[in-house]
C-alpha cells in the first residue's frame, strides 16, 4: 500500500522548481535594473532627475534623446570646443525668450522641450518628454497641428519636375514653405495667483507657436530596387503663451495702449489718460541758481501715438482703419479669436488721423460672462512699433 512517501518527494521537488525560478527572476530583475540605471546615467540629465525615474520614462527619455541627436546630426565631429562666451551665451537664450522650445516628431511626439515650460505652464519637462502632444493640446486644435507637422513636397511627380527644370534652365528646385505660424491651446496647469494645480484640473492656455519645418535626410545608401530612404521631418517650434490683460504685471509703456471692442470688433472704449511729468524751468531767483517745476498734464495715449481722441474711434469698426493689404490676414486672426480666445495679430497697419499708417502689434483676448460664459467682449493690448 502507498504511505505517500513518492507524493512528497514531488512536493519538494516541485518547492525546490519554484525556489530556482524566483532566484532566477530575481536576478534577471536585478540585471534589468543595473542595465536600467546605467542607461539612465548616460542620458544628459542631473544626478537627482535620473536616479527618480522609472524603466518607463528612461526608456522614454532615452528614445527622444536619439531622436534628438539624429536631427541635430550630434554624430559628426565637432569642428570646434565650445569657448567660455558660448557656454555663457547658453544660459541667456532661454532667459531671453518669453516661452519656450519645443520640437516635434512626424507623429507629434515631443522629442524636446526646453526647461522653462514651467514656468509657462506648470508642467515639468520630463514629465512630456517622449509623450504625445496630442494628449495635452485642444481636441479642437489637433487637426490643425497634424496639417502643421505634413511636410509637403513640391509635387507628387519628381521625374517630370526635373524634365520641367532641365527645359527651362532652372538649376534649383524651389523649395516648398517650411514656415509654420498657428495659434494652439495647451493644458496649463498654473492658476492666476501662481499656484500649480493637478492635471486634471488644468486649464486651456494660447500658445503662440511660431518655427519651421526640419527636414532630416538619411546618409543611408538607396536598397537594392532603387528606393531612395524616406527624409523625416521634425517640427522646430518657439511657443509664447499670450498673457490675459488681468495678470499683465509690467505697466504699460508709453507705447502701447487699450482698447475694449464688442464682438464685431467695434469700439467701445480706447486708451486711458494718463498723466504725463512736463518738466520746464522757471525763471531764477538768483544768478546762482534754478529751480524745476512739475506740473501734470493730461494727454491721451492713442492721442499722443496717432492723433485721434477716444471719443473719435466709439462705435467705429476696427476694419475702417486697417490698410487693404492686411484686411485678409487680421480677419483670419479675428476668427482664430473667436474660436480660441486669445490670439496675437502680428504687425499690421492702421491708419493715423492725420494721415499715412503706423505699425502696430495686438495682443487680443475675448472676455467672458462670469454667470453664463458667454462671450462679453475683446480687450486689446496694442503695441505701436
């Protein structure tokens, strides 16, 4: 009869199978790790960022990183140490730009973002390295970006182009428009008084994104039916947030004025009088001295800059005092406007009350209903350049 003595040798043995394959998960886990942390090492980030991140986000970092140095072409040979000016200047590109770099992939991927997206937006920079710009941005803005991020070519035909060209003796093709220039919204997570809210309660801010299209040629060789490799286009972007007229912190020089507007952009109240030091010297009371007197005098700003009263632009339409030329490029701004909040115009002409145009720069924001969210009206900050 069985005592039971086989079946617990199989228990053993089978604890002793299990026992090996933990040990052995445990140190594959351990390589993994090590392999992990070195990885981690080698990337371009301080000692406390890289030592906090997880396998996940050092295998997301480490990705936009040789995305990075394949459009940079970081591979070639320096031709030259960078002096001690260049490392200074290095620091003071950032400090001198009011927001931030950021490069996309073809498939809008964020291989780079500059530091001071923080302070833009409250979110951290390697916390959207590698991520999807798509997932922060506007639904309603995403299938603009995806027409920014196409990189077309000058035609579907190559061959003929070429014929075209050697008939009429053009010995460059014309290079297709790289420019992009297009107003977004990004998740913001910063509040009115500074504070940095959670994700999920963030915010919609405008971004200004100004930049080009990059546009990365393989060294590879063709294969072998001919096929030349694929070029990869990256999108090189400077992003300005607009700043609403409520948290504009620095006063308003001398140049620059407001105006409030309704809905169909008509006036309905311009600049402020502000009280302008005139300074003059009164007669002496004695050879040996003067004495300076300072009187207020009070002058309109808008006055001052184009020569029209406040009370002359009331009830007028902004489209009466723009040059012909710029009509079609500030109703395509006034548009994105309406449908985005905010927008920056560009330079454009208005015309003076004396005469001839000057050159302006608008910062415009549509104003909300507090109690229904309807829109109220749109609040300018002109810039006269």
């Amino acid at each position: 009869m069985d005592t039971g003595i086989v079946p617990e040798k199989k228990r053993v043995s089978s604890e002793r199978r299990k026992e090996k394959s933990r040990d052995a998960a445990r140190c594959r886990r351990g390589k993994e790790s090590e392999v992990f942390y070195q990885l981690a090492q080698e990337l371009p980030l301080p000692h406390s960022v890289s030592s906090s991140l997880d396998k996940a986000s050092i295998m997301r970092l480490t990705i936009s990183y040789l995305r990075m140095r394949i459009l940079l072409n970081a591979g070639e040979p320096l031709t030259a140490e960078e002096t001690d000016l260049d490392l200074q200047l290095n620091g003071c590109y950032l400090k001198a730009l009011d927001g931030f770099l950021m490069v996309l992939s073809e498939d809008g991927d964020m291989i780079y973002l500059s530091e001071n997206i923080s302070k833009c937006l409250g979110l951290a920079q390697f916390d959207l390295t590698g991520h999807s710009v798509f997932d922060f941005i506007h639904p309603c803005d995403q299938e603009e970006l995806r027409e920014m991020l196409i990189h077309r070519t000058e035609s579907l035909f190559p061959l003929l182009n070429r014929h075209c060209r050697l008939i009429s003796g053009s010995k460059k093709a014309k290079e297709p428009n790289t420019e992009r220039r297009f107003f977004l919204r990004m998740k913001c997570t910063l509040t009115s008084r500074g504070r940095t809210v959670n994700v999920k309660s963030a915010t919609w801010k405008v971004l200004h994104c100004l930049g080009h299209v990059r546009v990365h040629e393989s060294p590879a060789e063709p294969d072998p039916d001919g096929a030349q490799p694929s070029a990869v286009p990256y999108l090189v972007l400077i992003c300005d947030p607009i700043p609403h007229p409520a948290n504009i912190e620095f006063p308003l020089d001398t140049k620059t004025f407001l105006s409030r507007h309704t809905m169909d952009m008509k006036f309905t109240y311009c600049d402020e009088r502000q009280v302008i030091p005139v300074k003059w010297r009164g007669s002496p009371l004695s050879q040996l001295s003067t004495l300076t007197f300072v009187t207020p005098f009070c002058l309109s700003r808008i006055t001052e800059l184009m020569g029209y009263d406040p009370e002359d632009l009331l009830n007028r339409s902004v489209y009466e005092y723009y040059h012909a030329q710029d009509s079609d490029h500030l109703t395509k701004t006034h548009h994105n406007l309406f449908a985005k909040g905010q927008v920056c115009t560009g330079q454009y002409r208005m015309l003076a009350k004396r005469g001839g145009f000057v050159w302006l720069e608008t910062q415009a924001t549509v104003i909300y209903n507090t109690k229904n969210s309807q829109p109220q009206c749109v609040v300018c900050v002109n810039f006269v350049l």
